[in-house]
C-alpha cells in the first residue's frame, strides 16, 4: 500500500504513560484510548468515501510516520492513490457492507521511503452517520522473508483468482481477484460451479489426483462467465487440515471464439442443422444408448425429389429457400433428442431412439410424408416438394454405423425408383441388386475399354410400299462369357452410373459413320438413334453433337434423336434449349415410346418436336379398335409430325395403320434388328429390286 504513504518526518516513539485501571472495571474513555496506545498493534480507521484517517491508535501514528493524530487526519490519502488501490478500497467497502467478514493481508507502506512490512487484519465498521469504514489492525512483519512477501504481494494484485476451500467446501480465503468476482463470498466450492454434474465428476477426479485442471462455468458478479479453474489438493496453512484450492483465470472470450468455430465446423451454415462431419460423432452416441439401454435407433435418410428442377428452374435462392424450409419442418416433426443433419445437397438424415414397446418404430417416415403432402410455399408461390426416404432400425438392420447408412442408402435408392410407396424399410434383396449394379458398372467399364459394343440396326419401313425408308440403331454388347446382351440388361445401370454419356458417344459416332457410308454406298436412309435424359444433361454432350458433322461428313438433317417424354417434362435442366440447339445443328426430334410417360399431352407443342413413336403397347389396342392409336396420330397431325409405329408384329396391325394414315411402323413384322452388314444388304437388295 505505498500509494497510502506520504513522506513524514520521524516521531518520537514513547509509549503512553501508564494510567490507572479502576478495580471495579468502569472504564472511561479516554482510558480506553490511553489502553490502545499501549497495545503493539497499530490500530486505525479508515474513511473509505473521504479516503482519510478517522482515528488512529499510537503505534498506527508510529508506524505511519505521524506526528500527531491531526496530522495524520489532516493527510490526503486520495490525492496520489493508485486507480487498482482505489478500485481494492471500494471492493473492501462493498464485502463489509454485504458481509460481516475480515480479511488479513500482507501490506508494505513506504513512510519515508522506508518499506515498512505489516500484516494487516480488515474488517468493517459502522460510522454514526451510517456509513461503512474500515477498520485495520496492523503488526509488523518481520519474520517473512522477502520471497514471501513478494509472493504476498503478487497474490493481491494478480487478475488470477485464487481461492481456498476446506475439504467440506466452506471457503477458507479467496483473494482479491476472486473476490472482486464473486456474488456471494459464503459461496462453497459447490455451488461454485453451475454444471454439476462436471462439479461431481471434477471431485471425483481430485479422489484420484492431487490436481485437475478444466473449464466450467461460474456464476460470477459480470454474470455467466467461462473460468479456466485449476484445483488442488493441499493442506490449509493455519489449520494443518485438507483443503482445496483454486486457482481461476476468466477464459469467456476464448471459449465462446471455440465454441463458435466448433458450431461453424459441426454445423451446415445454410439449415443450421448438424453437418456430416458431426453427425458420425453423435450417432456413435445414439448407438451406444441405444445398445446401453435396448431400445431402437431408427435411421432415416430423405432426398428431396426434384430439387435439381428447383435450383435450375427458379433459381439458387429458391433452391436454398427450399432446404431451409425442409429442414426446419423436420426439426418441428423431430424429437428434442432426435439428430437431425444435412448430409450435403438435398439429402437429409434423421435419428430417432424408441423403446422396442413401440407399436410403429417408423411412424416418423409417414408423419413426414404427410407433412409434404400438401404443396409447401417456397418464394411465395404452393409448389409440392416430393420426399424419398430410406430407413433402417439398429440393432435389426446393421451393427454399425456404416453398414446402417449404406443400408439406408439402398433403401432410399429403392424409394426413389418406385412411384407410390416413397418410405421404404431396407431389406436383403436391395444389397443384392446393388451388389449386381456394382459387379456390372465394373463389367461396363472394362467394356467400353474393351470396345465391346456394338449397333444393330432396326429398319422403319412404309405401310404401303413397305420399302425401307429408315432405320434405329440398337446398342447390344458383345460380351465374353454372356454373349449378345441386351440394352434392356445394362442401360439402366449405364445410366444410373453415367457411363452412358461414354457409350453414348460411341453410339452417336457410329451411326453418324454409318450414315456416311450409306451414302457413299448410295443407299442413304434416314437414322435414329435413342439418346439417354442423362446424356441431354451432360453438357459436353450438345458440343459434340454439333461437331459430328464436321468429324464425320455424316448429314445432321437424316439422323434423328429419339428422346423420352420425361425430359420434356421439367426432369432435365434446360432440356428446351439443348433440344433447339441440336435442331438448329440439323438433327430431328422425335419422342420415344409416345404414350407410356404422363398423358399430359399439352406440354408437346411447347417443344420443337419432329416425329413421335407410338410405343408398341399401344399395338395390342388395334385389335379392339385402335382408339388411343386414332388419337395419337390425329395429335400428331396437329403438332406436324411424323409417326412410326413401334412393334408392329402382325399384318393386321400393318394394315390397319396402313388405313389409318399411319405411314411408318417398325417392327418384328418387317425385321428384327439385324447386324450392320446385313441392314446394307437388305438396303442394297431394296435398290437392286427396284431397278427390276
Ligand atoms: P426402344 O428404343 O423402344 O427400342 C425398341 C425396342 O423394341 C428394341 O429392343 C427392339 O428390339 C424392340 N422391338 C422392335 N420390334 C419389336 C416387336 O415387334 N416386338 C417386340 N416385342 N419388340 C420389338 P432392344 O434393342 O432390346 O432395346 C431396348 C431398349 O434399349 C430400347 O428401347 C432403348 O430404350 C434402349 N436402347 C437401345 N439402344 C440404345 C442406345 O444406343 N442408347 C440408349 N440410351 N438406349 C438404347
Ligand atoms: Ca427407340
Ligand atoms: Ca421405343
């Protein structure tokens, strides 16, 4: 306390003449006074608000360097106090105003500059007018050595709190920091912490170590705040007994900068929901309680059904829009302890526990279909958002976590392929069918390596002439050990792995050398060629396309493209303008398999259609008066376009198209689809008779 000190000359250092003490104990109080001034404690008071002396005893005056009480009243201790001293003071005036408490402390004054070493006893005392002093008892220190009274001082003025607790709790000492900072200075080392189940646990720990150290919150007087708390085991030093003690630094800045880089890096930024990366932590967790107390994890995995459509149709803010919209309604529908999480994209997973009692484990699937039932308003405007879900039941479908996700996985897979029932348990036969899809991508990839593809060609003859006036090509792959395999057989796993676009390519090349060659040969006919939705999606598929005629010599107007009804209907993006460029390359359009996709026929005139291809179901419709047939073709010479009629198996067919104003049919009638050779034959044969 050097800030309490003022430079005073030197004071005689008498003591009191001795006075008489009546026998009776009736004790004035100037006796009283004469009493203090013989005691060796320096004793004085303290006006905390007018930072003077009030009184003081002679061995205060002695050790203050006084010469008088007046003198030392008359000091104006406030003038060069420290701003930490003053802030001490005030600390010191609000603990005796709330409690009656005393503290001893280690003081050095510098009365002429000389320090002067005390051990000081504070408590509080009242003044008449109502206001609290303080008052000090102070002897000289002699015995310490110099370490420790350094190390006396660092423990007043370090932002270190620092607190001693006996072995039941009770606080023993805190020091100044940890004062300043706590509300309630009767606090126990228990009611400390605010988690306390950490506090058990902590105390725990210290049964078994000398020392632990951890961050915990604590109730302080700034409110909540983090602490970074050091314990030890020890011994108090004026008792001898066991005791705690604590040494805390305010940690609050740092833990909430963690704690946001740990939300940040567990969570998805745009659905606030749990990300991947979190997600395999927290299931590991479910699992075990799941397994710790027999109940059921059910896992479901949800995607979206046409948010490429979304983003690519409205726009990026409406895609986002929608996640966060599907997301926060599976956070309503959830539990407080379900996990919720976005896997990236529109795919999303859901955790819920329940007890093996209960009569429907998977009624969270259903209540979330019904939720999407009714159209969900994204940017202001209804639109339906269709779900697929897949889900698993530990410990029934899977032991661990990655064998229940790739489970799920397969029977969201199957949700997605199948039109009605969209919430789909995963059964045996789905890893079957996967492992089977597996086996033959590899089969496929060695294939097209092994250039094991190749074209038959289907002619589309005249009902009338029955001349060969065109021809489909037709993927079949030669395989080593199968033999001739049909598209039927491997183009759906070609598309669902996208190996499609490759042998897409291929097929594209061929037929556009084969149209060369046929006329070089002289026998050109008009081609077609089925291109996959997925290959019209594939970007670099519109460039090569263009670039087939400069490559190939062959002649863009005699090639058509057979596409099927679902890409004009809003599955691939920008399906419109890709199928303008390609007429605007030369190539013609024509639907595939007409009829057998969404009867809404009124999205055809939008799209710049050349020809249609009554799908060969429709020819068994002939025999029982051909009506859909009738419409089709009358549609058809409404939208100017041409019409093939698919499967024609009989002459009865023929000839009702025939009469019908059906021109073209392709179908096992005229022939099956024959090998490329023999399709130039049979072209060449057509030449030779009709020079005849
Ligand atoms: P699609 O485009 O509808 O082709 C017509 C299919 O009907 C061919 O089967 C053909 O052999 C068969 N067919 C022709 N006439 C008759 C008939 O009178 N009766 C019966 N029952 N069937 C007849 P294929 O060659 O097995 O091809 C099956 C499907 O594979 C094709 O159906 C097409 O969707 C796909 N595909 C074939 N080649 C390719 C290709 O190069 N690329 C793509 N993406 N798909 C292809
Ligand atoms: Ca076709
Ligand atoms: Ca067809």
């Amino acid at each position: 306390m050097s800030d309490l000190s003022l430079s005073q000359r030197a004071t005689e250092k008498k003591k009191a003449a001795p006075a008489f003490v009546p026998a009776d104990g009736k004790i004035d109080q100037d006796l009283i006074f004469s009493i203090y001034d013989r005691l060796d404690t320096g004793v004085w008071i303290f006006d905390f608000d007018e930072k003077r002396m009030l009184w003081a005893n002679r061995k205060a005056l002695e050790i203050t360097d006084a010469d008088s009480l007046e003198e030392l009243r008359s000091r104006d201790m406030g003038s060069d106090m420290s701003h930490s001293v003053e802030q001490r003071l005030r600390q010191y005036q609000q603990d005796f105003t709330k409690h009656d408490v005393s503290f001893s402390e280690i003081w050095t004054l510098y009365p002429k500059g000389k320090a002067e070493v005390l051990q000081v006893v504070m408590s509080g005392i009242r003044l008449n007018d109502g206001r609290m002093a303080l008052l000090c008892e102070g002897r000289p220190h002699h015995e310490q050595q110099p370490e420790t009274l350094r190390s006396a001082e660092a423990l007043m003025h370090t932002t270190v709190m620092i607190s001693l607790f006996s072995e039941d709790g009770n606080p023993l000492y805190r020091n100044t920091a940890a004062r300043a900072a706590s509300t309630d200075l009767e606090c126990t080392l228990w009611d400390h912490f605010i988690d306390k189940a950490l506090a058990r646990k902590v105390m725990g720990v210290l049964s078994e170590k000398a020392t632990t150290k951890f961050v915990a919150e604590v109730l302080t007087c700034d409110g909540l705040r983090w602490h970074e708390i050091t314990i030890r085991r020890c011994h108090d030093a004026v008792t001898g007994k066991p005791a705690f003690l604590l040494s805390e630094i305010d940690v609050t800045e740092l833990h909430q900068t963690k704690e946001r880089a740990q939300y940040l890096a567990s969570h998805d930024a745009l659905t606030g929901l749990s990300n991947r990366t979190y997600l395999k932590e927290r299931l590991l967790q479910v699992r075990q309680t799941a397994q710790e107390n027999d109940l059921i994890a059910t896992l479901y995995l949800v995607d979206l059904d046409d948010f490429k459509m979304v983003n690519d149709t409205l726009g990026h803010a409406a895609g986002d829009h929608l996640l966060q919209l599907v997301a926060s309604r599976l956070k309503e529908l959830a539990g407080n302890n379900d996990i919720v999480a976005r896997l990236g994209g529109d795919e999303f997973l859901i955790c819920h526990l329940s007890s093996p009692e209960s009569p429907r484990p998977d009624w969270f699937g259903q209540a979330l279909l019904q939720a999407f039932a009714t159209p969900q308003m994204i940017e202001g405007k209804p639109r339906h958002v269709g779900l697929s879900i897949g889900y698993v039941h530990y410990p029934m479908d899977g032991s661990d976590i990655d064998e229940l996700m790739r489970h799920a996985d397969l029977a969201l897979y199957q949700a997605k392929s199948e039109r009605k029932n969209k919430c789909v348990r995963y059964k045996e036969f789905m890893r079957k069918i996967r492992d089977k899809h597996l086996s033959l991508k590899k089969d496929l990839e060695r294939a097209i390596r092994a250039n094991e593809f190749l074209l038959y060609y289907q002619p589309i003859a005249c009902t009338r002439s029955q001349r060969i006036v065109g021809a489909e090509a037709l993927l079949r792959w030669q395989h080593p050990e199968r033999g001739l395999v049909s598209p039927d057989d491997f183009v759906p796993v070609a598309e669902e792995t996208g190996l499609i676009n490759e042998i897409g390519t291929w097929v594209s090349r061929n037929v556009a050398d084969m149209q060369s060659r046929l006329k070089l040969l002289d026998v050109s006919v008009p081609l077609s060629m089925n291109v996959s939705p997925k290959q019209l999606s594939d970007p670099k598929f519109l460039s090569r396309m263009e670039n087939l005629p400069k490559e190939t010599a062959c002649n863009a107007n005699e090639i058509s493209l057979e596409i099927t009804e679902s890409v004009l209907l809003g599955d691939i993006p920008h399906a419109y303008e890709t199928l303008m460029k390609l007429k605007a390359a030369g190539y013609r359009i024509v639907i595939d398999d007409f009829g057998t996709g969404y009867s809404n026929l009124a999205y055809l005139h939008n799209y710049p259609i050349d020809g249609i291809k009554i799908d060969r179901m429709f020819m068994n419709d002939i025999a029982t008066g051909g009506a859909i047939v009738r419409l089709i073709l009358s549609l058809a010479t409404a939208l100017d376009a041409t019409v093939v009629a698919e499967g024609v198996e009989t002459v009865e067919q023929r000839s009702w198209l025939s009469e019908n104003g059906c021109n073209r049919f392709q179908g096992f009638l005229y022939s099956k689809p024959v090998p490329e050779e023999q399709f130039v034959d049979m072209l060449q044969a057509q030449i030779r008779a009709a020079a005849m």
